[in-house]
C-alpha cells in the first residue's frame, strides 16, 4: 500500500453517526448563543423572526433559523462596512481582511476552516514533508491563504505559486521536485499542455498527487489529467465561507462531510430539509469565531448518502455537485437542470462529452442534445434513438439528438447553452 492511502488525517476522530450527531449538537448550541451575543446582523435576523437562541437545542431546529444568502452578504455590508455585522470580532483585530469578488469583506478564518481543508488535503494524499505547488490567487481573495496554512498545518512546504506564468511554473515544479498540485482542473491542463509543447516528461516532475477545487470535475477530464500526468487526481468542495464541505477519499464513493462542519440539503424555496435522496440546495453551518455563517445557503445543488464508505470513514458524504439553483432553464414549460442532463448522459458510455443546446424556431422551444463519441465506428443512428428515449423517459420532453465525432465541443462549454433571441 503506498504510504498516501494510510490512515486517517493525524487529528480526526472517528465517531460513530450518533456520537457525531450529539456533539455538533453540543456545539450548535453554544455557536447560536456565541454569534447572539457577538455578532449584531445575527441577532437582528433572528430578532426579526422572533426566534431565541434557546429554541435551538439540536440538529433537529436548525430549519428554524433564516438562511444567509450571498446576496445578504452585499447588502449588509453595504449598510455597515467592512463585515455587515456579521462579525463576531472587530475589524481592527481581524489580523486579516480578505476581499472577495464583489468586494465583499471577510476576516481571517478561524483554525476549524483551516482544519477542514487540512482533512481533504490529507485524504487527498499530501503528507509531511511533501512539497506542494499551490496554484490558486494569493492576491486580495482568501483561497490560496487558506489552503497553504492547511498544507503547513500537515507539515507540508508550500510553493505559493499563484496563476500564470506557465512555463516557470513547469520548472518550479521540475527544479523543486513537487510532489503535489493544488489549484483547479483547467489550470492544471494548461500545465499538463505548456509541459508537453517544453518537451518535459510528467516523469521529469513526479508529481503524485493532484487536489483539484472551485471548478466541476468530469470523470473524462479526471482520466485524461490522470493518464497525462500519472498521477492521482481528488477534488474538494466548499465555499470561502464556510470552508471545506466535501472531499474525496481514495474510494471516490462521493465528497465527504468534515467532521467540524453542518451540511444540510435542504428546498432552496424553504429553507426546509428535502426527504432522503433527493436533490436540494447545499446550505452549510461552521463553527468560525471570527465570521459566524450560521446556515449559508451555497446555491449549489447535491444529496446527502447516509451508508458508511467503504474507507472506513463515518461521515455523511455529498453525492456529488449536480449543478446550481439558479442554472435550470425552462423549455417547452418545463425546468431542466444540468444534474438531469448528465444523468441522461451517464447511461450512455459512448458518449464522452455533449451539450445541450436550447433554439426557438418561431414560438416554439428546440432542445438538441449534442453527443460527442471518441469511436467513429458506433452505430450513430442506434444510439442517437436510444438517448432520445432516455430524453423523453429523464426530462419528460422530446429532444432532437446530434452525434459529432471527437473534438466538437470544447473542453470548457456550459453544459446547457440557451441560444433562443426573446423579441
């Protein structure tokens, strides 16, 4: 067994579903009546909904309090700056204030954020000694910052690499001898490109571990990032606000919970648990002193699996990331999302990417599902009646089905392209 699929991260502790039920229980408890009293945008919001911290005794009342939007993020700190009031300590004892898109403000992240992502780097595969190429921004946003003081917490030497600069970024890596990469899977790409057209053998760099965030990982990227650079590729999942809500064990069985954070999946209209199985919005709660997110609903999509992971591991796992609550678009009367998209497309393995492509000719809506196959000796005709079925039988719509050969559509194409002109 190689040394990176051994044992847990040094500091996790493996409760039982119940024992772990109980104790963020506990913990909730005392983070409500913490962030009432501290923080003055959390207790105007539950103020307003006539709730008391005292009514929040357990996971089970979590739906009784309001759900923080991003958009509430703006328009507080519009009101009150730099942090809206949802600070928990002041501005001037913040140590750092980070900038994020939309130049909304947010203060250094307390250690369990930190601790979050030091979990999914572990099971990613980075251990002590290991020296990391970190690849995400370390100017203004707070990304990069986090993760290179969770490698540090492992032990690990950090390269604060940043964006671009390709080709010193292949001899950092090559000089160095990193053995991981942290940064996105298009960036890593480009490097895997920018290597091939230098004339350097992924072999000349060795990397062994690659953790992949903040973009969608689809299985034929993972395999051709994998057989580019021989190495194994995990992917994480979280917000900045939040931290880490998922990650990749070497089993690939779905993202799993860390142990110091509340993921709900929960009706994006009620803010209401949805029933076992089913797809809901993400929303999550953290425990950070600093910057109290008490139910930040991500607007992403997923559902929860409640069986253990043949790891070993015992926490709840997200599925996967089905896509956004805002990205369904409506054809013919009806709502589609991409998760629906890509379901259609996982019972076809000769299909290796498509794109759905949404026209109106006169009044009436068009969807044309485009499959791209890599063998130009598949029946095109069997298999274009066959998805068309699965179409009907998945989205409860007719949809027009066009095969292209390999190549046709970009590696990076929204899944779903509404292409209709509204007069």
């Amino acid at each position: 067994m190689n040394r990176r699929d051994e044992g847990f991260w040094q500091k996790e502790e493996r409760f039982s579903p119940e024992e772990r039920e109980e104790l963020l229980s506990e913990r909730l408890r005392k983070f409500v009546r913490y962030a009432y009293e501290r923080s003055r945008t959390f207790r105007r919001r539950l103020e307003q909904k006539g709730i008391s911290p005292e009514e929040i005794r357990g996971l089970e009342d979590l739906e009784k309090l309001p759900l923080i939007r991003k958009e509430d993020l703006t328009e507080e700190q519009r009101r009150e700056k730099p942090f809206g009031g949802f600070e928990a300590v002041p501005a001037k004892e913040a140590g750092r204030i980070y900038i994020n898109p939309g130049l909304i403000f947010q203060p250094l992240e307390g250690e369990e954020v930190v601790k979050g992502w030091a979990e999914a780097l572990f099971a990613a595969g980075v251990r002590q000694g290991d020296i990391v190429q970190n690849t995400f921004n370390y100017h203004l946003w707070p990304f990069a910052f986090t993760l290179d003081r969770a490698l540090r917490l492992l032990g690990a030497t950090v390269v604060p690499a940043g964006v671009g600069n390709t080709a010193m970024q292949i001899n950092i890596m090559r000089t160095l001898g990193a053995k991981a990469f942290v940064g996105t899977p298009s960036f890593l790409m480009t490097l895997a490109e920018r290597a091939e057209a230098m004339g350097v053998a992924p072999e000349e760099i060795g990397l062994e571990v690659g953790f992949v965030t903040a973009e969608m990982l689809p299985e034929g990227l993972r395999g051709r990032l994998e057989e580019k650079w021989g190495m194994r590729i995990s992917q994480g999942y979280g917000t900045v606000f939040t931290g880490c809500l998922g990650y990749e064990c070497p089993e690939r069985s779905g993202l799993h919970v860390p142990e110091g954070v509340i993921v709900e999946v929960v009706d994006p209209q009620t803010g209401k648990a949805v029933p076992p199985g089913a797809v809901g919005e993400i929303v999550a709660t953290s425990f950070d002193p600093s910057f109290p997110m008490i139910r930040f609903a991500t607007g992403d999509l997923s559902l929860l699996l409640r069986e253990p992971c043949p790891c070993g591991r015992t926490s709840w796992r997200l599925k996967k990331i089905l896509g956004r609550v805002d990205q369904a678009t409506k054809v013919k009367g009806t709502f589609i999302h991409p998760w629906q998209t890509d379901e259609v497309a996982s019972q076809f393995p000769e299909v290796f990417k498509y794109q759905v492509i949404i026209t109106r000719v006169g009044y009436t809506d068009r969807m044309t599902f485009v499959a791209e196959v890599r063998d130009e000796t598949v029946d095109k005709e069997k298999l274009r009646r066959r998805i068309e079925r699965a179409i009907k039988e998945t989205l409860t719509i007719r949809g027009e089905v066009e095969i292209v050969p390999a190549g046709s559509i970009p590696d990076w194409h929204p899944k779903i392209m509404d292409k209709r002109q509204w007069e």
